[in-house]
C-alpha cells in the first residue's frame, strides 16, 4: 500500500524524466539501455500472451504488441496507468493494463506463455518465493519468466551516482528491507526488499523454473546518463542490473 501511493505521486515526475529515454513503445531492460532487440530473454512473441509485470506506461507491452503478441500489463500504481491510456490514445493502439499487485495475480491458472518484468517492480514484492510460484501458476508449462532487477550486489553500497557510491557500507546478506518514512506523520512511504542471487536462484529452482541465462549488462562507452545511482562512474566498475531468464520445466 506504502508503494502503491509512493509511486503515484512519483509517476507523473517519472514519465517526464524517463518518457524520452525509454520511448513510448520501447523495450529497455534497465537504465543501462539494453534493449530487448539486443537480448532477445523473451524468443518469439508472435501470437504468444505475455504478461508484464510493472508496465508502468506501458512501453515494454507497446513494443510486445508491435511484434504479434498479446499483452496484458499490470501496475500497483493507477497514476502509471493513465500514463499508459494516454500514449495510448497518442497512437491509436490498445494495450490492456490492469491496476494490480504482483503479489497475487489476478488471472487464472496456465493463462500465459510469456511472463516478464522489466526493471523497478519485483524488489517491492515482500514476498519473493510466493511471487515466482504465482507465475508458475499462471504460466503454461514452458513458458519463459525473465525479470530485470537492481543487481543484488548493489545493496552493499550506498545508492549514490558518484565515487561514494563505489564504497561498501553494508552486508550483502543483510536483507533487512530499506523503508522510508514520512517526516511529519510517521507513516512507511516506501519499502524495498534485497535478496541475493542465490535467494533467487532458488525460489525459482523451488517452482519449477530453468535458469538459461543471467545477464549482467556491461556499461555502454557511449553512454552518459545518470539515473538514480546508475551512472558512468559506478557502472564502468560494476554492475547496476541483472536480468535473469528462466523457463517454466515444471509444475510443482
């Protein structure tokens, strides 16, 4: 609930700052701008139903659509989502969205063949081993789940784009969430949660998940933008974002 309403008043300063970079029915992978062209996690979308997870505006779908898939997008934040419905209706093309948490789904069983998230969605799940059985559930039998995450390692150094953000602070095994509060009242605003990789090799092992490939984008030499703690200066020496691509082998 804390995110849902953080991000709602997030959305509208988000788009502005990131609408052109990541285009409004493009296929970014994370602040690095490794495009989905350029990784091909998903295969072949043609005629397949994909879910995204965190769509936010919608562009990952758009980009889906454009190739012969079948979308459906969800996000925890209505804000995003009007964001969505008015590219839409910049381009006359429909991608349908749903206001709704990862945490529990809200399709039916073997729905999708296709199940991604494309960076900022997952580490807001409390949860994790229950969000990676939950699309089990709504994945057909080997369908693909690839995700983009702010590479666990990350969680050991301060989320700062300058040289102070290349000293470690804390346990990489610490998983004690990030919260922030509010100053006058008190209340949680924003709640993030770190896992390591190992905690996600696992949950998706646990459900029946095949790991094919775990990408770990490089910084482009040709690439200045600042986003948040991503930057030239930390991503020349480490990595900002992981991108896990698994396949569904099993039901358990």
């Amino acid at each position: 609930m804390a995110n849902r309403a953080d991000w709602d008043a997030y959305a509208d300063e988000y788009q502005s700052t990131h609408g052109e970079f990541l285009g409004d029915a493009g296929f970014l992978w994370g602040p690095e701008g490794v495009r989905e062209d350029q990784v091909r996690a998903l295969g072949d979308v043609a005629g397949k139903a994909v879910l995204e997870i965190g769509c936010g505006a919608g562009q990952c779908s758009r980009w889906v659509l454009e190739r012969g898939g079948r979308p459906v997008g969800i996000d925890v934040s209505n804000r995003q989502l009007q964001h969505s419905r008015r590219i839409d209706e910049e381009h006359g093309v429909v991608v349908p969205t749903a206001c709704a948490s990862a945490a529990r789904l809200p399709f039916g069983d073997r729905t999708f063949d296709v199940v991604f998230s494309a960076f900022g969605a997952l580490q807001f799940v409390a949860d994790a081993p229950a969000l990676v059985a939950d699309v089990a559930r709504v994945l057909r039998p080997g369908g693909v789940f690839a995700f983009s995450i702010t590479h666990p390692t990350r969680w050991m150094f301060p989320d700062d784009p300058g040289e102070e953000g290349l000293v470690a602070s804390q346990s990489y095994w610490d998983r004690t969430p990030y919260v922030e509060l509010d100053d006058e009242t008190g209340a949680t605003r924003y709640v993030e949660h770190h896992r390591t990789l190992g905690d996600w090799v696992a949950a998706l092992s646990r459900n029946g998940f095949v790991l094919t490939d775990l990408h770990e984008p490089e910084w482009p030499p040709d690439h200045d933008r600042t986003w948040g703690g991503w930057s030239r200066v930390r991503g020349l020496l480490t990595p900002g974002s992981a991108i896990f691509v698994t396949r569904l082998v099993r039901l358990t």
